[in-house]
C-alpha cells in the first residue's frame, strides 16, 4: 500500500471512530511498525493544517481525534443546533487548575488547597467529562484518586498535560497556589503575544 493509501485509511479511521484512538491501535490495524505509522499521522496533520478546509486531525497525548476547525465552531454549534455550555464557575476552574498540575489526586487534597468541601465541584467536572477516576490510593480508606482527561486536552487546546504553562513563582520561590486557570492561560495569552 503507498503512503496516500495508508494516509486515507487513517483518515477513514479517525472519521468513523470520532472518539479519539491511539497510534498504537492505528498501527495495529494498518500492520505497520509505530514508527512508521507516528510518521504518516504527522504528514497528515500538517496536511490538515495548511488546509483552508473545515477539519483538522488533534494530538491528544498518543491518540488522535478527528475535529472540526474552531473556525467554524459557531456555524457547526448553529447547525446542531447545539446551546452554549455554562460556563465554569470560579470553583470550578480553581479545582480544575489544581487536578491539572498535581494529579493524580485525591479530593481530600483538593479541598486542603481550597479550604472547602469541593465534593458538588469534583462531581460537576466529571459529569463535564473533564476530570475522572484514577484508581484508587494504598491509604485506609482508599480515597479515589482524580486526573484530567482527553476532553480537557481537547478544551485547552493541548497536546499533553505536560504542555500546561509553568505556574507562576511568588517573590520567595513557592508556587502561588490561589492561582486560576483563568490567570495562567490569561499570562500565556500574554507571553505568546508579546
């Protein structure tokens, strides 16, 4: 099979699939070595994005997922006739910011950053889709360990969890904890404008 072909395969692939999936199982599928494969879908990224078209191939991490382009977000939101999601609220950006940088983690350390119950703000994030279940901690009790997932990748525009902004230092070296999303995404709108 030539390289268009395997190329239009993945593409049917991410297509039909919608939800993202792992090089490893594109690989897999096509009978091709990882190597080869991570080559072929980088092509098609790039191809993706020098296109003027209405689609675009993400990197979440090892998967990819095949989107529409935030260009158009609005006429695809109009055409499904799809109503605005709420906004988060305070809380909830500031439990999302302290999952993102510390996880995994347990909501008992959630609220220790907080200093409140963040019981209804974990549970919000997760019907949300944003935050999940990790598995559990070898404490008694075995409290539930929490993390972020792909579709709070998808949101932020990040490729990896590795790829959040540094947190901003206080003038005696320690990490600014009360802190928000909104701020640190706020400061690298800044930086990248500057």
């Amino acid at each position: 099979m030539e390289n268009q072909n395997y190329k239009a395969a993945i593409e049917a692939i991410l297509f039909a699939n919608g939800e993202p999936i792992s090089l490893s199982r594109i690989a897999e599928v096509l009978e091709l070595d990882t190597e080869f494969a991570m080559q072929l879908m980088a092509e098609l990224v790039d191809e993706y994005e020098q296109k003027d078209g209405g689609l675009r191939i993400l990197r979440l991490e090892n998967a990819y997922q095949m989107t529409t382009a935030k260009a158009y977000a609005d006429e695809v939101r109009r055409a499904m006739d799809l109503r605005r999601n709420t906004p988060l609220s305070q809380a909830a950006m500031e439990v999302l910011a302290i999952v993102a940088y510390n996880q995994p983690v347990t909501k008992a350390f959630v609220e220790q950053v907080r200093g409140v119950d963040c019981s209804a703000v974990i549970q919000g994030l997760m019907t949300k889709n944003l935050v999940e279940e990790r598995g559990r901690l070898e404490l008694p009790g075995h409290p539930l360990l929490y993390g972020t997932t792909a579709v709070f990748l998808r949101c932020f525009g990040l490729d990896s969890i590795k790829q959040l902004p540094p947190l901003p230092q206080s003038e005696t070296g320690g990490v600014l904890v009360e802190t928000t999303l909104d701020e640190i995404i706020e400061a690298q709108d800044q930086e990248t404008q500057e």
